[in-house]
C-alpha cells in the first residue's frame, strides 16, 4: 500500500473519531430529561389554558409542558374573504404525540445517540480509540520509503520533470529507492557527516537512526548539545532515538515534547524495559536537580503512557519479577502517587492491576517521611482512597507515624487479624509484641471496645 493510501486511511478514521469525542465532550445534554427539554416543540401549546409567556422561563414551561397534564393546542382558522382575520380555538393533545414528533427529527436522534455513547461510556472507547490511530500515524511517519515505495505513484509525482523519467538512470533509480539504497534521509546523510563537531559515537548513533534500526540504549554519546542541533522533529519519533544519554539530557533540560516523542516511540514498540532502566538511571542522582528530573520525568510518563504501570506490572508477572526490578516498581508507583494530581488517570480504582500491586506491598509507602509527608498527604492519600485501597499488609513500625494514622483513618487496610495486631500494638492496647501470643487468645473485643480505638473512632 503507498503512502498515500496509508494517509488518506487514517485521517479519515482519525478524523471521524475526533468528531466523535468532541462531540461527547461539548454535550451539555448529560441526560434523557435534559435532550427531551431542549428538542421538545412547544408552538402553540397550552398548558391550563395558559401559554408560554405567562411563565417566567421557557425551562420552566417546558417542565410543565413534560408533565403532561391538561395540554392543548392553538388552532387558527381564517376568515373567509379575509386574508388577515383569524379565530382562535383550541383542541386537547397528548404528551405522546408531542414526543413523537420531537422523536422523528435528526437533530434529536443525533443527540440521543450522543447521551447513549456518554450513558455506555463511550467516550472512554472513542478515547482509546484516537490513541491507537496516533499510534498508527507515527507507524506510518516513521516506516522506512522502502517500504511503502510505490513506483506508479512515483511515476505520477514525476508529471513535468520529463528529463528525469527520459533519463537513462530512471530504472536505476528506481531500483536504489524500492530497495532502501536511497532514502528520505540520503540528504541528512549528506549534511550531518560534513563540517560539525560530532564524535565517532554520536555520527554512529545519527546513521542508525536515520536507517530507522534499533540501535543499543545503552551506548554513550559524546557531544549531545551539538546532536540535538541538528535532529528534526521526525526523528525523534524513529525507533533509534531511544537511547539513554540522549534521554537523560533531554530530561535534564527539561525539554517536554522531545521526551513525549521519545515516550510514544517505547510505547509504540512496547519497550517498558528502557523506560524503567531509564527511570532506574535517574534514581542514582539523590540530590535537588535529581529530585526535579524525577519529577518531570513521572508527569511527562503518565501523561504519554498513562497505564504504563499496569503494563510493566503485567509482563513482570507474567515473566516472573525479580527483587531489583520490583523494588523499581514500587519506587515509581511511589513517585506517581506523591507527584501526580489527586485526578490522575492512571490511578483509579478501574485499575484492577495497580490497585492489586498496592494492596499487596504496602511496603512502598515506606518511603513517605516527615519531609515528604505534607506533599504525600494532599496527593497520595487522596488517590489511595479513590482508588479504594484495602493493605494486605500494614506495619506501623515501618511507617511514618502519620502515615499509619491515616491509613486506618481513612480505612485504607484489609480487615484481617495481622492488621489489628497492629492497629493494637500503635494503640497501646498490647504494649509490645511480646504481649501478642496472649491477645491471639484473646476476644477481639478488648480492642473493639476501646475507647480511643480508630478502628471504629477514626481521628
């Protein structure tokens, strides 16, 4: 399939399901009371006898008119020989038949059909669906000419440059671009590898781009300042451009669309593994400018990849997850709860995967602190309660005090009987562990008396 096909495919999906969205996201029309209130056709209709005018609001008349009592209808009749003489009448009519009308219209069926998407969560789909065609459009920017080459429409483009198709190397030409011998970035060739400061490492890196091939993250580049000068807004959106120097420059000088594109091009080839590695690299730099690329790096993530941790959490499981890279995990899922707003979309409870993973290791919440507490209390606990969070596990010595209080405040902890020991031994009800052995045999009631107990006087 040319390029052109490939083109005019998408956008007209594309621009179908924009239409569709905005749509579902300008509707005031949140309700089947509300569509039938704006597209009912009230002319000439009485209520009691009394008209339109005599209420203070339309919405007021057509509630009324809704209700469907007493409803008649204005009827002129002409005077014979009189073209400006009328009498007046009125005849009953039913809500049914009003309704009926206002039903066969489009205007009405068109926004019916848009309340329904709304009721059925369509939008949601509509959503995923814009996602997967922005996917496909940078899948088609980014494939190589070779091979969507298409020599008829090759031959079309050519119409007026006679000198080139009556030329002798015509067939070679075409034969240099169907096999990728000649590119779209023969020019770039051409100008990155003359006069520049560019290093061995960094020229390597711009040719494996340019031929679109993976290239290996891991490898250095020497003078990034001088790269970036001369990539163009496409090729960031080429497979090669994951690398983790050039990342981690872009990070460090905060440039959001640069790392956006290189976020996109991971997700498009499913490569949670550089994201986390890249994330991991970051880690290493426990100081304010480290805190601040965290940071960006975290919102710049959800806001491209916005269930990239259910997905990482996902494959790990499936493949079997090591204790260094679920350390890793719990670290960025930790970061996005303190860091990300409160309505962040990659921390609802519909998440079954994270919300599990939290329920299950507790343990991450460790890191929050007397430092870090303030900012935790207004953006992570806000999402652990959204979420709907139940802790398989809480420990009250491995936790920040305020933490633990909320915890059970906010009643963010499984009702199991490990989890009331603890709640027993932070309340003083056992004084330490060594009192457990005892309580085991004990009733529950002790505790679930207790006057200042928070299990049931949360404080």
């Amino acid at each position: 399939m040319g390029t052109a096909k490939l083109w005019i495919n998408f956008l007209h999906s594309y621009g179908f399901y924009s239409c569709k969205i905005q749509e579902l996201e300008s509707s005031s029309l949140v309700s089947f009371d509300r569509l039938k209130e704006t597209h009912l056709t009230t002319e000439s209709i009485l209520v009691d006898g009394e008209s339109e005018d005599t209420y203070p609001t339309r919405m007021e008349y057509v509630r009324k008119v809704l209700e469907g009592k007493n409803l008649s209808k204005v009827k002129l009749k002409k005077y014979q020989n009189y073209s400006n003489l009328y009498t007046k009448s009125s005849e009953p009519i039913s809500l049914e038949s009003l309704l009926k009308k206002m039903g066969d219209t489009p205007e009405y069926q068109q926004d019916k059909k848009i309340v329904e998407d709304i009721k059925n969560g369509k939008k949601v789909i509509v959503s995923s669906k814009i996602q997967d065609l922005k996917i496909k459009k940078k899948q088609v920017e980014t494939q190589p000419l070779s091979e969507v080459f298409d020599s008829n429409h090759f031959e079309k483009e050519l119409q007026g440059h006679e000198d080139i198709k009556n030329s002798g190397y015509y067939d070679l030409i075409l034969f240099l671009l169907s096999n990728g011998y000649i590119d779209e970035n023969y020019e770039d060739y051409m100008n990155y590898f003359y006069p520049n400061d560019l290093k061995r490492e960094d020229k390597l890196f711009v040719r494996n781009l340019l031929s679109s091939s993976k290239g290996d993250p891991s490898k250095k580049l020497r003078n990034i300042e001088s790269l970036i000068e001369i990539l163009k807004n496409e090729d960031y959106k080429k497979v090669g451009i994951l690398n983790f120097s050039l990342s981690e420059y872009i990070i460090d000088k905060k440039m959001e669309n640069q790392f956006s594109t290189i976020l996109s091009v991971a997700r498009q080839n499913h490569n949670y593994k550089f994201v986390l590695d890249l994330y991991e690299n970051l880690l290493k730099y426990n100081d304010e400018k480290g805190t601040e690329n965290i940071l960006f790096f975290t919102v710049t993530l959800f806001s491209t990849w916005k269930n990239f941790l259910s997905y990482a959490i996902k494959k790990y499981e499936n493949k079997g997850i090591s204790e260094e890279r679920d350390n890793l995990l719990k670290d960025l899922v930790f970061d996005g709860l303190i860091y990300l707003n409160s309505d962040n979309e990659a921390y609802e409870k519909e998440n079954s995967i994270l919300v599990e993973f939290i329920n299950q290791n507790s343990s991450l919440l460790e890191n929050v602190s007397e430092a870090t507490w303030n900012q935790f209390s207004e953006n992570g606990i806000t999402k652990l309660e959204k979420m709907e969070i139940k802790l398989t596990k809480i420990n009250h010595e491995q936790m920040y005090n305020k933490l633990f209080k909320s915890i059970i405040k906010n009643d963010l902890y499984e009702f199991n009987y490990e989890n009331i020991e603890e709640i027993a031994l932070f309340e003083g009800i056992v004084p330490d562990r060594s009192g457990i052995g005892k309580f085991k045999h004990e009733s529950l009631t002790r505790l679930m008396n207790s006057e200042n107990s928070q299990v049931h006087n949360p404080v």
